[in-house]
C-alpha cells in the first residue's frame, strides 16, 4: 500500500512540472489552411469537385458558404 502511494506521488509531481517544462518549447508554427487551399484549388479539377461538394451539402446551401467557396475559386483562378 505504502508502495502504490510512494509511485502516485511521484507521477504527480511529474505532471505538476509538466507545464514548467512545455512553457520553454517553441511549436512551429503552420502553413495557412487559406493559402493551402487557394494553392490546390488552382486545378480547375479540384476547383469543381470543392463547388460540388458545397451544393451537395445541404437542399439549400448556406448562402454565406457558397459565397466563400466562390470566392475562393475566383482568388485561386484568377
């Protein structure tokens, strides 16, 4: 018994410090999802299955949606 409080202990202590430790550590940062998206939606391929795929959501799409996606195709085509 004396042993699993001694092993409990010590594995919160462990986590205490956790944040201490993460708190130094530099994450790399990532590629914008727009610029990605724009990049791929450059094939007039992918361009149409991603408008297809924004009216075949829903009976009726979201207006402000569809407004994105065209937008995104436009930026990307043009």
């Amino acid at each position: 018994m004396e042993e699993l409080k001694r092993r409990k202990s010590a594995i919160f202590v462990k986590r205490k410090h956790t944040g201490q430790i993460m708190k130094n550590v530099k994450t790399p940062t990532s590629d914008s999802y727009h610029d990605y998206l724009v990049s791929r939606l450059k094939a007039q391929s992918y361009a149409a299955l991603y408008l297809e795929t924004h009216f075949e959501e829903e009976e009726t799409p979201d207006p402000g949606l569809l407004k994105l996606a065209l937008s995104n195709v436009s930026e990307a085509l043009s």
